[in-house]
C-alpha cells in the first residue's frame, strides 16, 4: 500500500473529525506544544480533537497508515514532559478534552463511569452529587483528566487513606495502537480471569494505549471534617507525628501533607490572599485531616485531644486547628500553592522521589547536608506526602544554571534516593525527562521486559515516542 502523504492524512482527518478539530496554526497548537511549567517546549504536525471512541480509533488507523505518530494528551498538567510531543513537527498530539461525559454514577455498586476526558474535579462533583466520594485529589486537579491521571498512576493528597489510581480503577477501555478497542469496562472488585491487562494501561504515559473510558470506585462521602496546621522541628518528628495520630485517630486521619519553610516561603511570597497562621517560624509544618461520618463534632474532639497529647509529647510545636470551611480552604491553600508559586519563583528542578516511610527523615537530611555543598546554588524545597514516603525535593534554578550542573544535582539526590532502596519518580512518571535514569532504577532484566511489552501492543512505535523507554 502507497504511504499516506501528510495532506492526505490531514485531509482525511478532517473527514473523519470534522474540519475544526484538527488544528494546525502554530497560534492553535501553542496550548498543545508546551507544557504548564514552560519546561518543555514541542512541535506537532496536528493537534486532533475527537469526541468519541470511534473517533479515536479513526484517528488512529489513519495515522497508523501514514506512520505518525500520537501523542495522547489529557489536561497537560504533567510533570515530565509527557503529553509534549518530541522531535520535528513530525507527530499529532491527540486531545482527549472532548471526551468530557459523566456516563453513570451508580451509587449503589459505589462506581462511576465516564470518559477520560473528564476532569478530577469533574467526577469528584458527580460523585458528591450522588452523595459518594471520589477521593484523588491533587492541586491541578480543575485540569487534569482522568485518563491522564490513570496514565500517570497520580497520586495527590489522599493517598494515604483512598489509595492513589491505581487503586482506583476497576474498568476501562483503551484503543491500541493498531485502532483495536480493548474492552476492559468491569464493575468487579473481584476478578482472577487471567493476567491483569488494565493494570499494563495504569501509569504507561501513552505509550500503550489511548484510555478513553473508565470504571472508577467510589466511597461513602465524609460527612464530617477537621484540620489542623501544625509546626515542627523536623521530619523526624513529622514521621513520628503521622504514626501518632494515625494510632490515636486510626483511618479517620485522611491527610497529612508536609512542607518545609522554605516552600512556606514560596508560597506567603508568590500567593495571594495567604498568611502565615502560626505565630512564629517553624522549619517544618504539617497538615492532617480527619474525615468520616457524623456532623464532625466527635471527629473535631478526638484531634483536639490527640493533638494534646503531641503538644506535650513535643512531636509538634504549635498548631492551628481549621474554626471554619473557609479557614479549612486557607490552610489547603498553603500546602496545594507549593507548586505554582515555585513556577511563578522561576524555573526548578522537580525531584519527585520515594523511600521507605521510615527513611524519609535520612533522605532529606542527606540531601540537604550534601546538595548545596557539592552545588552552591542547590538548596532544595521539600514539601509532599509523608504517609506516602513521597517527598518533592525541588530546587529553584539561578538564570544562567549550567546544563551539568543541574544534572549533576539531580543525579546527586537520585543516589542518595537509590542508596535508601527509593524510587526516582514516586507519582508523576518518566514522560521525556527521567528515561535516562530508568534502567539504573528498574535494573535492565526489567526495563528489557517493559520494551518487550511495548514492541508487542505498539510495533510500529507510534504511541507517544520518545517517552518512558528511549
Ligand atoms: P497530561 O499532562 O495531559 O498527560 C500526562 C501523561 O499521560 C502523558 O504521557 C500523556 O501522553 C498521557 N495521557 C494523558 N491522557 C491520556 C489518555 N487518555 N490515554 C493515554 N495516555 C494519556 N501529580 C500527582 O500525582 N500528585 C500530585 O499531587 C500532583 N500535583 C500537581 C499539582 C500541580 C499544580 C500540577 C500542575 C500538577 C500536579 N501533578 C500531580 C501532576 C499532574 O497533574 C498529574 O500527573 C495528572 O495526572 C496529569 O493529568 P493530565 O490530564 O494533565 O495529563
Ligand atoms: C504536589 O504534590 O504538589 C506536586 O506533586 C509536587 C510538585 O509540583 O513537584
Ligand atoms: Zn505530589
């Protein structure tokens, strides 16, 4: 068969998508072709906006046929470059936007059922419609869809008692490389018929599949909510605090963010409408949440007392518990600003790192001992997810930072990660800016199994290339 000329493929895309949801003005594709952190910077030969499954499956085939490649794309939220296409304006980047429907919420079997196009916020206020509760929740979550989130496996603020996407997902439905739909849309909590090919979907960044529909659990919607802002003297005590309350408060501690000072920083300097709420400076803080049933008071009573006995125990300095919904939002706000506000700082270094929970206290002191002593200018932020092990240890680059120096930083923290048995990328992936560290994460028998896996679901390497595995 002759190879489709790119006209051709545009033309035919046109047909199949309509003329207005292919878009090719370099005005019409900037959205698409950068990312949100301005990091990482692409050209595209097209950006496609189907509306459906078929469509998608359409899309796909015409591009198998003239042998281009797709990029999927959901809110563009990522941190890693992954939805960007890479190269010359040689691939399509497919947005999944229009596929924004809210199928069903079916409260009784506790699931939900939508496209992947909708947003986290989306199908949060669907579940909280029908009186249930979509529990991921991350600071971009007004953009992020939840097919970038599944392809992400992201992670967010609830982890710690929902579990992050992974944990999420009971169906879904994925258009493969070569147009096929995979129809993996079940309701089951329960199901050993064979391997578990959804899992293979969850976290691939695209380069597996396009997810274009989803079954997702839900939970029954707390009622009941208290918050309290706390300083501390260090992660040390934030590990021991988490153990503390978590065995006076069991898993009605629903939340417990961390951030050190200089995050605080960051954020009272580039948000606004933000104060401090605690008297004095503390070089840690922590954020805990209780939710449950019941109109709160009893929750609200037992972290008064729990808080009480961690005061004493000196785990934490001074706290400052939410008196109000609004007051609750300010506080969130301080720990969801982190990241903005270091955009709005400048240009960073994101080092989205894990190690075992007892370990996160070793990670950070190594790091902030030996960083700025090999690299002057390399004192890092940290701020994250204690429960989960998951510290962001990002570091605000000078104008003008050399390209070796950066990656000699990065490496830096990695190894100090590596030593403590960690994990380079806990919750945002690989996407185009962490393949070169893949294999001295995941050792080479694994990564040969991963290339494995994608030369068969993607022989002709057209799912998001240069992603993942280089
Ligand atoms: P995109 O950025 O569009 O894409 C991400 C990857 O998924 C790309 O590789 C893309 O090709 C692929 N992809 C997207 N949609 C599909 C699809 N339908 N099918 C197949 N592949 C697809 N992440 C966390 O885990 N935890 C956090 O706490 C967190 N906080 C954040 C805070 C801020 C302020 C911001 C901006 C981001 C944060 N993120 C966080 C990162 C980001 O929001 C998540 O990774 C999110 O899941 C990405 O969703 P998205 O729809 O924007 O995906
Ligand atoms: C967050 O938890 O706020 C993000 O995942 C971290 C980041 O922006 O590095
Ligand atoms: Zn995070």
């Amino acid at each position: 068969m002759t190879p489709m000329t790119t006209a051709g493929l545009l033309h035919a895309l046109r047909q199949r998508l309509g003329v207005d949801q292919v878009l090719t003005s370099d005005h019409d594709l900037a959205p698409y072709v950068n990312d949100w952190r301005g990091r990482f910077h692409g050209a595209a030969l097209a950006v496609l906006r189907p509306a459906a499954t078929d469509e998608v499956v359409q899309a796909m085939r015409l591009c198998g046929q003239a042998g281009v490649a797709v990029v999927p794309q959901g809110g563009n939220t990522g941190m890693c470059g992954g939805a960007v296409p890479v190269g010359a304006r040689s691939q399509v980047v497919l947005s999944l936007q229009r596929l924004r429907q809210i199928e069903q919420v079916d409260p009784l079997g506790n699931v939900l059922t939508l496209q992947a196009g909708v947003t986290l916020a989306q199908a949060q206020e669907a579940a909280a419609a029908a009186d249930r509760l979509f529990p991921l929740s991350l600071a971009a979550q007004g953009s992020a869809q939840v097919g970038g989130a599944i392809a992400t496996n992201a992670g967010g603020t609830a982890v710690l008692r929902y579990g992050g996407m992974r944990d999420l997902v009971l169906g879904l439905e994925v258009v493969l490389a070569d147009g096929q739909v995979l129809d993996l849309m079940r309701a089951l909590r329960k199901d050993n018929t064979g391997y578990d090919l959804r899992q293979w979907f969850v976290g691939s960044e695209g380069t597996l599949g396009i997810v274009t529909r989803a079954v997702l659990k839900l939970f029954p919607r707390p009622t009941g909510v208290a918050t309290v802002w706390l300083g501390l003297d260090g992660a040390t005590q934030a590990v021991q605090l988490l153990r503390e309350l978590q065995r006076q408060l069991g898993d009605t501690l629903t939340a417990f963010e961390f951030l050190d000072r200089r995050s605080l920083d960051l954020v009272l300097r580039h948000a606004t409408g933000v104060v401090d709420p605690l008297a004095r400076p503390h070089p840690w803080y922590v954020l805990a949440e209780v939710s449950g049933g019941g109109d709160g008071a009893a929750l609200r009573r037992a972290l008064e007392q729990a808080l009480l006995a961690v005061l004493e125990a000196g785990l934490a300095q001074d706290a400052v518990l939410a008196e109000s919904e609004r007051q609750r939002l300010a506080l969130w706000r301080l720990r969801e600003e982190v990241s903005e506000s270091e955009r709005r700082h400048g240009a960073s270094l994101k080092h989205d790192v894990a190690v075992p929970v007892a370990a996160m206290p070793e990670l950070v002191a190594r790091v902030s001992a030996t960083l700025p002593a090999q690299v002057a200018w390399a004192t890092p932020h940290c701020f994250g997810h204690v429960g989960d092990g998951n510290v962001h240890l990002n570091v605000s680059l000078p104008p003008g930072a050399p390209a070796a120096e950066q990656d000699r930083v990065s490496q830096i923290v990695y190894d100090h990660v590596l030593a403590l048995q960690g994990s380079i990328s806990a919750e945002h992936g690989i996407g185009q800016s962490k393949c070169a560290q893949l294999v001295q994460q995941r050792g080479e028998r694994a990564v040969g199994l991963m290339r494995q896996m994608k030369q068969m679901l993607d022989p002709q390497g057209l799912l998001n290339p240069g992603k993942v595995l280089s």
